[in-house]
C-alpha cells in the first residue's frame, strides 16, 4: 500500500517540478519578452503634432 503511495507522490512531485521549469524556461521569459516589444514599439510612437491632426 505504501509503495503505491510513494509512487502517487513521485509522479506529482515530477510534474510539479516539469511545471516550475516549464514556467521559468518557456512561460515567463516569453511574457517578459512580449513586454519589452510592446514597451518599444509604444516608445517609437511621435508625439502628436500640433496643427496635423493631433492632440
């Protein structure tokens, strides 16, 4: 009964240990990244001119 026991607590310790890498390796430097783009193509926007059409 133990043994079984063992085994059911491996196998989620494994996946919790997959899902933790998989969120540092894959998920969170793709949002970082995602971030930074949207942050450079905000700071590429001119300034309204005045006079064409801007606020």
């Amino acid at each position: 009964m133990y043994s079984e026991l063992w085994q059911f607590a491996s196998l989620l310790g494994f996946f919790a240990v997959a899902f933790v890498l998989w969120m540092w390796i894959v998920y969170l430097p793709g949002r970082t990244l995602e971030r930074w783009e949207d942050r450079r193509v905000e700071a590429r926007k001119e300034p309204p001119v005045p006079g064409k059409g801007g606020v």
